[in-house]
C-alpha cells in the first residue's frame, strides 16, 4: 500500500490536539486540505519533511538513513540498522537505536507494524530484569519521501549515511574549574540579584499602570521607556526582561495591554532567593527538550564557542534555525545568573540537573543578606543599607516613590505618596508607627511635619459615583466636590485633567464621564488631596491593582477551521468503513497500482476476503482484477466492510 494510505489512516485516528500540534510543526498551509489524504499528502511534501529533519540530532539522522538504506519499502529491525550503522563505523547499541525509531514513529516519518508494537508493549513487563533474548524485535518504515530526501543531502552539502554515523563529536567539553567557579559565581548572584530586582520594578510599574501593546506585537514605545525609567535600565533590556517575565506568568496579554497577574502580585511578597527561583523556573520550564538534554550535557562545562560548534555538529541540518533557539535561551541564562562568561553557576548546575526547587537555596546563599532596618533622612529620602525584606519593602512602597534600587535602595516620601497610602487606608499614626518601627534614625522632623500636613489635608477633594438613574442623559459616571471651590476650580483649569471632561454643576461640584477608578488615580497623579467616599460620604480606601489572568494561547484560527473540516469529512470511528472514506483509500490504490485485500459482506452475513487490484470507481461500485481467480469483480461500495494491504491478509 502507498505511503500516503497508511499515514492517511494513521492522522484520521489522533485526537484534535495532537493533530493540531503535528499540522503546526510540518507547517501546513490548511487552505488546500480537504481530506486526510490531502493532508498526508502535504506531510509527505519534500518541504515539510526538510523542516522536519533539521530539528533531528545526528543519531537519529544517522538511524533514519540508516533505515533507509536497507529494502526499500520494507519494515528494517533494530537489529539490521544497528548491523550498517556498525559497517559505516558508529558503535551505537539496540536500545538508542530502537528509541530513535520509535521517534521516527511518533514524527510521522516513519511506520510500524501495530501488532508488533502491541506485543513489545505487552512482553515489556515480562521480559524486564532478563536478557531480553525472548522480546520481540521492533521494526519500521521509513517512509519513501523521507528516505528519497535523506539519500539527496550531500547533493546540497548536508551528511550522508557515512558522515552521518561515523562523525566525531565536534565541540570540546571544558569542564569549569574550582577557582573559576568561585568567580562565576560571584559573578552569576550579582546578575541574578539585579535581573530579579528590575523585574520586580517592572511589575510594580505595571500594577501602578498597566502598558499598551501593539498590534504587531512588543509594547508601545512611551509604555516602553516608562517601564525602561522605573527599571532604570536601557530600553533594548525591555523586551528581554519582559520575556522572562511572561515566561514566569508573572505579566500576562489582556484586552490590548500588558498587565500584573495575580501570580506576580503574590511573587512581589516573596524572599529575593525565592524570587529568582520562580523566574529560572519559568525559564526551565519554557526550554524545550532536546535544549534541556543539550544543556544538561554541559551543566558543569564552559558553553561558549565549543558549545556552538558542538551544536552544529549535533544538528547538522539545524542551520540557523537551531542556533537562534539556543541563543535565546543561553542569553537570558547569562542575564538570569544560569550562567556567567559562558560557564554555569552552582545555582544553575543544579537548575539544569534538579530543577528550581534544588536551585533557589543555593543562590539565596550567594545574595546579599536582606534587612529590616532603615536611615530616615531630614531631605525626606529614606535608604536602606541593603535588600530590605518583602514585607517591609511592599509597606514602604505604599508611602513612598523607589528612587534608586540596588544593593542600598533608596525612597522619597511626599506630598503625594503619603495621600497615596492614606487613600490605601493609611493613617497619620500608622505611618509614625511603621515608620519608627524600622528606622535606625527615629523620624526626622520634616517628615513629621510632611505626615501631620498630609493628614490635615487629604480628603479635602472627595470623588464618588454616580448611578446611572441618577445621570440620567448627562453620561457622567462620577462627581467631584470641596468645600474649597477654590480648589476645585485649580483641578478643572488644569490642564493636565483636561481629558477628564468636568462640568461643572455648581460652585462645589463637577461631574465626568469617567468611572471613579480613573478620576481618582488621575487626580492623585496630579499631587491633589484627593480621597474617594462611597453613597454615604464615607471615605473609603482604594487601592491600584488589576490583575490578569493568563490565557492558553489560542488556537489559530486556519487550524482549527482545517480540523473542523477534516472531522466533517470523516467518520467519528476511524474502523467504520463510511462510502467517502473508502472511496479515497480506493481511489489512491488506483493511482499507485497498489494491491488490496478488500473485506466484502456477503447476503448471509459472513464475510470474504479478497486479493484485488482496484481498477476504478463509478456509480457507488468498486472494479477490481482478482489476483488469484484472474478475473475481473464488480462491487458495490456499500457491501465493503473494510480493506488492508494485500500483505496483510
């Protein structure tokens, strides 16, 4: 039977997520599918079976054209691959060679015989712990297009069997030395302390305001350099640092922005070693696998130019695809602290072979010691001589700005900050409290005074809601008032608050449009002393936090449009025998003069076996040349009950 038959056969019966997986990785153009013969069709494109051979190591390149070399059209054994993989110089055992054909299998290169897959299934438990000398040997097809496409590679300049199997190793594995990995250490927790620092930056500045994203992907530029500024690094760092946070689900895509979730929320409560470990975590978890076995191999080795040659050597065909993979994850390693110069740190060792759990304790031992204790400054600064504690930090940001974040931080209270946290549910005694309970310094005069004068003055603005009964036509959604109209005029000649669209209603108070949300954070923005009340005039805290919830990224649209159509066009049960189904089957047959064993239901009800060679379809019925009578059968379609390979009889 053709290879198109029996892959056709294989993809009607895997489930829509793995189909849908397997149409993305040949990356088919769903346009031109109309059935699963189409489909297998498009599978067996010498195009797509290049895109799936350059993302193959070299062994299970070797084993593929080693495969290919034998019978052609015929099921080959481990054991006669593993014989011309021997003859062309590899020492390659049965078991890597099985693995990778099975491999082979899976990526819908190549076919098995199911019976015997069942049986080496079956045999496993009872052949475990013996020599294996009664378990059945695994076999299968490469299938001719990928075995016409490997046997055409030198002619284009990539490895034939010979080069393939016979190869040495390129890339030198250089082991890291002691006293080297003292210094990339050293050098892998100051990177790590800072990448986990301008992280957490970035989401403090999204919890704050949450930052646009184009169309065509990235954020907008102005979002860009705000976060760039609240970072305080180079806008190229941006994107690279976003990245990571995505890949840790501490950010997430909602409605054309880029929000905090609630992950990154609780994330900024966490220890900065724990931190870290939820940021490698991520990274490790977004690796994927044939990267990870890749970099485990050099978990205490230099990765640098030897592991560049190295991975040109073990993806021969990868080109530029593979080498771009690699360099995105080894450059955010070097800027996580994984590594440092191209060599793992101890953290990172134990990340690759263990995972996060195992990697976090080690580099919170290479972080500088968290504190709790602060210097109150005259100038209204605060600074901290060192990373100061989650709890005390998140507290501290609730009453004043970050000016500089490092190994000593330092804040600034104000006006406006101290307005902030009093909206948040601050008090002018809870302020003194906290603030006395960590500082080294008491509190300074002029802080005192700034706190006792924003006490006096917040609230002396007071925004609510409207209803919409009581808007009626006007559209406004929020209100307004002070007893200062002073005041209140200041906010509605402002410029700035010009977008909010007040009207005024009377000497004391103005409506907008906006919800309550948007005109209290703009007018807090704005360093007024602004509070927010409920119905009754009671003032009630406010807090400014959206979080977003990570979505599953969604299906594409061309896929799930071609999965749709494929399943209307084919029966629920692949074993079902439906008019349309067989008709293809047959139809291809014709075209590659194949023979059939067609299963017909007699009048009785039983069932008989023929050996045909189908000639063509017309009219619901089957012509067909009987093999071992030598004549010529006429049946209708509606009696076949099924068909195989006439080897199969």
């Amino acid at each position: 039977m053709s290879d198109t038959f029996s892959l056709a056969t294989r993809l009607r019966a895997l489930d829509d997520e793995t189909l849908a997986r397997e149409i993305r990785a040949r990356e088919v153009r769903a346009g031109s599918i109309k059935d699963f013969f189409d489909l297998a069709e498009a599978f067996l494109d010498r195009q797509s079976i290049q895109v799936q051979l350059t993302r193959l190591d070299r062994m299970t390149l070797a084993v593929a054209a080693a495969a290919s070399a034998a019978t052609p059209s015929r099921a080959v054994t481990v054991d006669e691959v593993v014989a011309i993989l021997r003859e062309k110089g590899s020492e390659t055992d049965a078991s890597a060679v099985e693995s990778r054909l099975r491999a082979l299998v899976a990526l819908l290169l190549a076919d098995s015989d199911t019976a015997d897959e069942a049986d080496t299934d079956s045999d496993n438990s009872n052949t475990a712990g013996s020599d294996g000398a009664d378990s059945p040997t695994f076999a299968a097809t490469v299938y001719d297009s990928v075995a016409e496409q490997l046997r055409s590679w030198p002619a284009f300049g990539l490895p034939g069997l010979d080069e393939l199997a016979s190869a040495v190793p390129g890339g030198v594995m250089e082991p890291v030395a002691d006293v080297d990995i003292r210094f990339i250490d050293r050098v892998a927790s100051e990177r790590a302390f800072a990448a986990t620092s301008e992280i957490t930056e970035m989401l403090a500045e999204l919890e704050r305001e949450p930052a646009r994203e184009l169309a065509k992907g990235g954020v907008a530029l102005p979002d860009s350099k705000r976060l760039a500024n609240a970072m305080a690094v180079a806008l190229e760092s941006v994107p690279r640092l976003l990245t990571i946070a995505f890949d840790a689900d501490l950010v997430a895509r909602e409605g054309g922005f880029v929000l905090i979730t609630e992950a990154g929320g609780a994330w900024l409560q966490l220890a900065t070693g724990t931190r870290w470990g939820a940021l490698v975590d991520g990274w490790r978890r977004r690796l994927p696998p044939d990267i990870l076995a890749v970099l485990r191999e050099r978990d205490h080795a230099a990765w640098g130019s030897g592991f560049a040659r190295y991975i040109d050597w073990l993806y021969p065909a990868g080109g530029s695809w593979m080498a771009d993979r690699i360099e995105v994850y080894t450059t955010a390693a070097e800027l996580l602290g994984i590594t440092a110069n191209q060599a793992p740190s101890s953290p990172g060792s134990l990340l690759l072979a263990s995972g996060a759990d195992a990697a976090a304790p080690a580099m919170t031992e290479l972080l500088p010691r968290e504190v709790e204790q602060v210097y109150l400054q005259h100038d209204l600064s605060i600074v901290a001589p060192g990373p100061l504690t989650p709890e005390v930090d998140g507290r501290l940001r609730s009453i004043a700005d970050v000016e500089s974040r490092a190994l000593a931080s330092s804040y600034r209270v104000t006006a406006a900050t101290m307005n902030r946290a009093m909206a948040a549910g601050e008090t002018a005694e809870s302020v003194r409290e906290f603030l006395s309970a960590i500082s080294l310094t008491g509190i300074p005069q002029p802080l005192d005074y700034l706190i006792t004068e924003a006490s006096a003055r917040y609230g002396l603005l007071r925004v609510g809601s409207i209803s919409e009964s009581d808007a009626g036509d006007s559209g406004a959604r929020s209100y307004v008032r002070s007893d200062d109209e002073a005041m209140l005029g200041t906010v509605l000649v402002d410029q700035n608050l010009s977008a909010l669209g007040f009207t005024r209603i009377d000497g004391g108070h103005a409506h907008s449009r906006f919800a309550l949300d948007t005109v209290f954070w703009s007018l807090s923005d704005a360093r007024y002393p602004v509070a927010a009340e409920d119905a009754a005039g009671e003032v009630v805290s406010v807090r400014r936090r959206r979080h977003a919830r990570p979505a599953p990224p969604a299906t594409a649209d061309s896929v799930a449009g071609l999965l749709e159509r494929l399943r209307l066009g084919s029966d629920d049960e692949p074993d079902e025998a439906s008019e349309a189904w067989l008709s293809r089957q047959l139809e291809t047959a014709i075209r590659v003069k194949a023979a059939l064993t067609v299963s017909v239901t007699m009048p009785n009800g039983s069932i008989v076996h023929y050996q045909l060679e189908p000639t063509s379809i017309a009219g619901g019925r089957l012509r067909a040349r009987d093999r071992r009578s030598a004549i010529e059968r006429t049946l209708p379609l509606s009696s076949i009950a099924g068909i195989s390979t006439a080897d199969d009889a």
